[in-house]
C-alpha cells in the first residue's frame, strides 16, 4: 500500500458534487488540496459553500492559475463538454498528472454518439482510448494503466452493480428488463430548478425521458462491453422531492431452473471482497436511507407473485456511490491506498 500524499485540485468545487468530494477528500490522510476552481466565486473561501468543511483549504481560484507540474490527480466536476476540453490542453504536457471525469465526456466511446446524445462535438475523441470507463467493482486491476478515469452515471452505477454479474452468468434473460429509477433532485445538479419546471416540485414525483434518457446508451454500451451481447431494457428515470438518494427497480426474468436465492447468492459470492456492496436477506424491504451520505450499495433480490419474475432492488447515494465517493474510491485504486480509505463514515 503507498503512504505517498498526493496533491490534488478540485476543478468545479462548488457544486453539489464537488462539494461532496471537497468534504470527503479534506479528511482524506493520504491527500493534499492545493486548487479548488469554479468559474464564479473567485477568492471565497468553499466554507461560504458548505458548513461541513472543517479544514483550512485554499481559496476559489480559476483553473488558469493551477501549477499542473505539481499535481498528481485533477477532478473535473464541470458541465458536459468542458472537461474534455482542458485534458485535451495538458494531458500531453504533464506525463504522470491523472485526471478523474465525473461529466460525461469520456463515458460514451463513440463520439458520434456522444454528439447526438449531449448535442456536443467532442473535441477529445484521440483520448477516449486512453480513458477507462470505472466503476471501482468491475476495474480494480486495469484501472491503474489509465490516466484518464471516466466516472460512471449514478443512475448508470445503480443499474450495473445489480445486473453484470447476474447477466455475466447468465442467471438471468438478457431481453425484456424493465428498469425504474427514483433519484433526488440533486442529480440534476445546481440548475434542477431550470430542468425541471413541473408544479410542486418539492412534493410531487415527475417521471422524464421514458425513451431517450442520455443514461440510456451509457448503460447498452457498459451490458455489451461486460457481458458480449446486446441486451434489451427499457429505462425510465424519475426525480423525487428528495435532495439525494437513488432506488433502482428492476424487472427481469430467470429460467425455470434458477431461483431468487440461488441469484442472491451470486451476488454474495461476486462481491465478497467488495467493502461497498451489501447484499440483503432475501425480500428485504429497501430504501434510500441507509446509504444516504456513505459510499454504499445495498441491494435486496425479491420474489414476484409472478413465476420466474424477480424485482432486483438497489439503493446508492447519487452524490457520493453515484459520484464522488466512487471517484474517490477510484483514486485509492489507482494510487494503491487501501480502497476504503477516506470513505468510512
């Protein structure tokens, strides 16, 4: 395990996710912040932001001022596009510097379809075979051969972690999976109230996008990379009057031979060395609660009045197993700290 102490910058500090990552990453021992960047709030200090920082931190500059010669890693917690655009500028020109995408900007490989999905060009597509696609579960072996980390969608981590290992054994039909996530506000990032402009927000719930939710191809891309063949679901997303915490519902079918406990215990056997991942009894009642501000993920395996039909539960929080948590658990991998470091509540 490395004790070296890494110096990093923040780059999009002040949003709900760079906050997080902030307040994580202040109480981390083998981590040092030395920039934290936003566009606005130059010379603030981030406690203006949030409460919970406890530790002296640098003040809000501007990423034009960074010493990239003395960093070891860079978080991009920017809007869709510009991420990209600054590795683009120094990834050549600083050999060892490490960056960690938490946009969108390295997720999808075709950049074709990165184009009609965020309606952007992506000025970047040389490095997309130089970043890897990493939820810390599935990559913990390759990820250190990258630079550039592309941080999965929340919904997108929700969904996988339940179904890969079970698609991987084939215990479960790839065709027909139904799929219905509920996820806070705080998903939609600072601005939630321009992008969703229902009537009372706050005490209503809002289905969006049943058919072509971005997430969508991030997730057919990951199936067919994990598990070799297409497969076939319907995704529909929905925000609750919530400020963080997502539950995802899944549908699916399994052969006559299989059974609920036996898809359980694949999941027990997958994750056994996996700190993060609890695997409940089965038909366990489940929500958002027990993993709101931790880097977790419960799931819980439910029998159906339908036979061969089971629901397939998984809870994470969206900002931190769905964002910064997993970014930062993805820093421990890369650098050799112990994967949990930091992320202990």
């Amino acid at each position: 395990m490395s004790k070296k102490r890494i110096n990093i910058a923040i780059i999009g500090a002040t949003g709900f996710t760079g906050l997080d990552l902030v307040f994580l990453l202040s109480k981390h021992p083998k981590v040092k912040i030395v920039n934290l960047c936003a566009t606005k709030n130059i010379g603030k200090k981030i406690t203006f932001f949030d409460k919970r920082i406890k530790k002296n931190l640098p003040k809000i500059s501007s990423s034009k001022n960074i010493d990239w010669s003395i960093l070891d890693l860079v978080f991009l917690s920017l809007p869709n596009g510009e991420a990209q655009k600054l590795i683009k500028k120094v990834y050549y020109k600083h050999e060892n510097l490490r960056f960690i995408d938490l946009s969108a900007d390295f997720r999808i490989k075709n950049p074709k379809k990165y184009k009609s999905i965020y309606k952007i060009n992506h000025n970047a597509p040389k490095l997309q075979s130089k970043s890897i696609y990493a939820i810390s579960e599935f990559v913990k072996n390759e990820i250190k051969q990258f630079r550039i980390i592309a941080n999965p969608g929340c919904y997108p981590t929700s969904i996988q972690l339940s179904l890969i290992p079970l698609l991987k054994k084939k215990l479960i039909k790839s065709n027909n999976i139904i799929i219905d996530s509920k996820s806070g506000f705080s998903g939609a990032g600072k601005n939630y109230k321009e992008k969703f402009t229902h009537k009372n927000f706050y005490s209503s719930v809002f289905a969006y996008n049943p058919k072509n939710h971005r997430h969508a191809e991030e997730i057919e891309q990951q199936f067919y990379e994990m598990i070799k063949k297409k497969v076939t679901f319907a995704f529909n997303p929905q925000i609750l009057p919530t400020f963080r915490g997502i539950l995802t519902t899944i549908y699916v079918d399994i052969k006559s031979n299989n059974s609920a406990e036996k898809i359980r215990n694949e999941l027990i056997r997958y994750y056994k060395k996996n700190s993060f991942i609890k695997i409940l009894k089965l038909n366990s009642l489940i929500g958002s609660g027990n993993v709101q501000n931790t880097n977790f993920c419960e799931i819980s395996i439910c029998n159906t009045r339908i036979k061969n039909r089971l629901i397939i539960f998984s809870a994470i929080d969206n900002l931190i197993k769905g964002a910064s948590g997993q970014a930062i658990q993805n820093m421990n991998l890369i650098f050799g700290f112990k994967e949990t470091e930091g992320l202990w509540n």
